[in-house]
C-alpha cells in the first residue's frame, strides 16, 4: 500500500512508471538482478543491508540468499518460512531499487555470455 508520504516522496516516478518487478536472479556476492515490468534490469547490492543486521541476517547464509529468492508483489522477497507467505518474507522496496540501484545488460541474454 501506497501512503500519501511515499507518493509525495515518488510524485516524480508514480507519475510515470509504478516500478514493479516480475522476475529476480540472485548475483555474485550478495547481489540481485531485478528484472522491472519496464523491461530494465538494475543490480541491486545487499551486503550494505545484511551488515546492518536484524531480519537481513538471514540473508548472509549463500544457500538462504539464493535458494529463497522470489518476487511477491511486486518486489524483491525472500520467502522465509517456504510457504510463500506474503507476510513472513524479507522484500525490498522496488521504488528505492530502481531509483537507486544502476541499471545492467541482462545477464541471462545471448549477448552477455
């Protein structure tokens, strides 16, 4: 849900482009490839995120990290419990991600192998 303090402080994006992610694949060193419905991949790093400790410490175990990655809304989520339980993953917000992580070639294409 969309408060009226994320839409002042996204006016600029909601105004075109809701970022939505449809697909995440997990990177090297504790980053993901998010995959938005705009058709652009951003490289997100989580390692600032899992040093902070917390709900993210679940995330510096690789096998965690890699094997619970999925989307779930929208965003970027790790399914805690395995259960796809919207309510007990970990997610990123997909408007910090696409405004602050750099867009990359997709490295699942041809033309980056």
């Amino acid at each position: 849900m969309i408060t009226v303090s994320d839409r002042k402080r996204f006016s600029h994006v909601l105004s075109d482009y809701e970022p939505r992610i449809v697909q995440a694949v997990a990177g090297e060193n504790h980053t993901v490839y998010a995959y938005f419905s705009d058709g652009t991949v951003h490289l997100a790093d989580i390692e600032p995120l899992i040093q902070q400790e917390g709900v993210f410490s679940l995330l510096k175990e690789d096998d965690f990290f890699h094997n619970r990655l999925t989307v779930m809304n929208g965003a970027v989520a790790w399914d805690v419990t395995g259960t796809r339980d919207e309510t007990r993953c970990i997610d990123l917000d997909p408007y910090e991600m696409y405004e602050h992580s750099p867009v990359v070639s997709d490295p699942l294409s041809d033309e980056s192998a």
